[in-house]
C-alpha cells in the first residue's frame, strides 16, 4: 500500500515538474525579437545586419532579415554594442551631488578620515540610508544613472554584512554582479563576485580574507574586485598594500586591482605574473590625487584592465561618460596609447573576462544574453568612435536580456512597452515602466529630494551634460 502511494506521488511529482516547464516554455516561447542595426562583434561591424533575439538570448545573427512573421521588429540604424560591464562603483553615493574638496590627497585614507568628507558625504549617506526604507528609491534612481550610459551589469552594492539579503527591488533593472544577476537562480546569495573597499584590517579583517582565499581556491570565487594601492606613488602606506594582499594568498589570476594608483613598474609586473587584474578609474583619480594609474607600464607589462567610474562624486556618472573621459586621458597624456576600439573593450568584454561572464555577457554573438544598446551613427563612420567621442544622448536604447529597458520611446513603444517619460540632458528618453524596481521614477525622484534635502543635501542629477 505504501509502495503504491509513494509510486503514485513520484508519477504525479514528475508530470507536474514536466506540465511547469512547459509553462514556462510557453513564457519563454512569447519573447521573440527582431533587431535591426550596425551589428558590432568581436570579428568586425555587420552592416545592416539582423539580431534574431529569442527568450532573451541572441539566437542568430543574420545579414538578412529573417523570414518570421508576426515577429516584431526593430528597424535601426544604430550601432549596436554589447552592455558595458562596471566592475567598481559604489551605488549608494550616486544619488549625491559632485564633491571638490578643493585640493588633492597621498592617498584615500586621508580623505576617508577627514571631518570635511565625512560632513559632506559619509555622514549624509549614513542618515540617508538608515533604517533602509530608503534602500530602494536609491537603488532605483542610481541603476537609472548606469543604465542610460549604456550599463548592464555593475559592481557595488553589497556590504561589509553579507550574510543578510538586500531588498528584492535589487532583482530589478540592472545585474548586479556581487547581489543578484538572475546568472545562477532566483534568488541571492549565488553570485561569484566579491567586492571588497580594501585589504588593511579597517576594511578586510583575517578571517574574511582566509573565506575568500579559501573561495577562490575551492572554485566558488570567481572574482575578488579590492581597492588596493589607491594613493600617489611615493605614498609608503599604499605601497604596503599589494605585499599584503599577497600574504594573504588573495594576489591571484581571480583578483582585480581597483585603482592601483600607487603600484610601480615591478609591481605591475608582479601583477601580471600573478594572473591579476586592474579597474582603471581616470576621473576620481585625477580629481582626488592629480594623478592616474600608470596605466602605460601596465600595458607593456600586460595586464589587463578594465575602465570604470568609481562614484559620481569625484568620477563620472556612468561607464559611458568615463570613456569618453578615458579617451581625453589617452590622447592628451598617453600619446594615443589606446585605441578607441581597446578603450570600448575596456567597458565590456575585458571586464566580462575579468569576471569570468563572458560565456553569458560582453560580446555580440550568438549564445549570449542580449545585454546590449543602440548608438545613433551620426555621421561618425568608426563604432567606437561614436562612444569615445559622442554624447550620452546619443544612446537611442538599452536592453538586458531582450528586454528594452531604457531609450527612444517611439523605439519601445514599436514593440509594445509600457514607458515612463524622462529627460535626460534635455533629450526626451523613455523608461520600461514594468521593470523599474520601486514604482514610477518621477515618484522616486520625488521622494529622494525631499530625504536628501532633510540630510543637508541636493539630489544629483541623472547626468552631466557637458558637451
């Protein structure tokens, strides 16, 4: 009798498993897209070519549009790219306006100690967030700032505290590569990415650097993202810093070195016989010490590095803004080093690579997640180009995972989806109203400048729109 009844649970166990994924094949079977544009992958720029996107996925890439009635389409001329990938930010700053202390610094510990940057950002930041009610309105407003540069995915918003869960509007608009990507389930707690501010006991103590050492070796880990060395060169404190990672077995080909300011020719040499990493962040490095990584060596050298724009109070708004940034650096300091080409990678399949995504995001090919967006041509004939020299309201769309987020909103309205308007430097754009993680963002702007107006602050704006 037993037998027969764990028999008959077993059967009606397996044909409900069977009749749930073919609902939701049914659900994944309903995304289908048609993309039009100047495709741009790691061979080449496919001109006029199609992105055949289905359940979220670039299935085909074609030179003719695909025979599949009542599919829908986008019919562009854009350059098409793939999503950049911000591997250091920190998110809950950016709702804060730009900060000039009004003179440089040897290096961060001197303007994380000070009572003037305390006052004017840590402090606030503190009185903002307590309580976390606010959490989500924050998390909104500054996933809006990444995703109209161009951002998919972005690094930052986990805590010292890891083992409790952030609010489920982190599921929401961009993946975030140390919370929650949706790469590996449905909920938190998957990712293999850990952000860290630094290694020195104030902000990394013996035990969690044993952990994470013990991730990485045990294949869990797949990257440690650590500001290290974030100070002048003849700074003795910073120089200390990459001895110490190392001693503490965490200088490995699965460590990316955020700034690295200080680091010397030999260390960057050191740094690519470990197999590591760099996050180059030119803006906030210039701003807070007058100075930038030495970025030349660790080219020679060959490490490689990703670009990124740290926060909006000393670095750029969003990735997009911080190549551009990048670009003046190489061209009036470096000589014309970099390629536009190389800068662009820089912000997406380098980083991808870094992270070890880049069997899921960071080129334009087939198999990938279609995490992507759309630059108007112009008249500019080189693709990177059109970033390394364009402006930010030349992004006409940003999807993530087939789904249009954010851009024209005659361009999402073609294929049906429900939009919030926004300005963004006086360009009329569009929001996907049924993704936004917290409600109408006109709502949570809103409700943010009344908080951060209580905290002694002004609400920063979406973006800079210098020319």
């Amino acid at each position: 009798m037993c037998r027969s009844v764990l028999r008959a649970l077993t059967t009606l166990l397996f044909v409900c498993t069977i009749l749930l994924g073919m609902v939701h094949l049914r659900a994944q079977e309903s995304t289908h897209l048609l993309l039009r544009g100047n495709i741009v992958t790691p061979d080449g720029v496919l001109r006029d070519g199609w992105l055949d996107i289905l359940n979220g996925r670039i299935l085909h890439i074609e030179r003719e549009r695909p025979d599949l009635p009542g599919v829908p389409a986008l019919d562009t001329s854009d350059y098409v790219f793939a999503g950049f990938i911000d591997l250091h930010n920190h998110p809950s700053f950016n709702v804060f306006p730009r900060w000039t202390p009004g003179h440089k610094f040897p290096n961060r510990y001197a303007w994380r100690d000070w009572d003037v940057y305390r006052a004017a950002l840590e402090e606030r930041q503190h009185q903002l967030t307590a309580g976390g009610d606010t959490f989500c309105d924050i998390d909104e407003y500054v996933e809006v700032k990444a995703l109209i540069g161009g951002v998919t995915s972005m690094i930052g918003f986990s805590g010292r505290d890891t083992s409790k869960p952030l609010p489920d509007c982190i599921r929401g608009l961009v993946r975030n590569l140390d919370v929650f990507t949706g790469f590996y389930g449905t909920g938190q707690g998957h990712e293999r990415i850990v952000n860290s501010i630094g290694i020195l006991p104030r902000d990394m103590d013996a035990n969690r650097a044993a952990q994470i050492a013990q991730g990485i070796g045990n294949g869990s880990i797949d990257l440690l993202a650590i500001h290290i060395a974030e100070g002048l060169p003849t700074d003795a404190e910073s120089a200390q810093e990459l001895d110490m990672l190392d001693a503490r077995g965490l200088l490995t080909a699965h460590t990316a070195l955020i700034h690295g300011v200080g680091l010397s020719p030999s260390q960057l040499a050191r740094v690519h016989r470990a197999g590591a990493s760099m996050v180059w962040s030119p803006r906030s490095n210039f701003e807070l010490y007058g100075v930038t990584a030495n970025v030349a060596a660790a080219f020679r050298e060959g490490v490689s590095m990703a670009i990124a724009p740290d926060w909006s109070p000393s670095g750029s708004d969003n990735l997009f803004d911080e190549i551009r940034y990048a670009a003046r650096v190489n061209r009036e300091n470096l000589d014309g080093l970099f390629s536009d080409r190389q800068l662009v990678e820089m912000g997406s399949s380098v980083p991808a690579r870094m992270a070890r995504i880049d069997d899921k995001v960071g080129r334009i090919e087939p198999g990938m997640l279609a995490d992507l967006f759309l630059v108007h041509a112009s008249s500019m004939s080189d693709p990177y180009a059109a970033i390394a020299h364009g402006k930010i309201t030349d992004i006409d769309l940003v999807m993530i995972g087939g789904v249009a987020m954010y851009g024209d909103a005659d361009l999402l309205h073609s294929i049906k989806v429900k939009t919030e308007p926004i300005t963004v430097c006086g360009a009329p754009r569009a929001l996907n109203a049924d993704a936004l993680p917290d409600g109408l963002f006109a709502e949570v702007e809103a409700r943010l400048q009344k908080r951060i107006a209580a905290v002694g602050s002004v609400l920063a704006p979406l973006a800079e729109c210098a020319p």
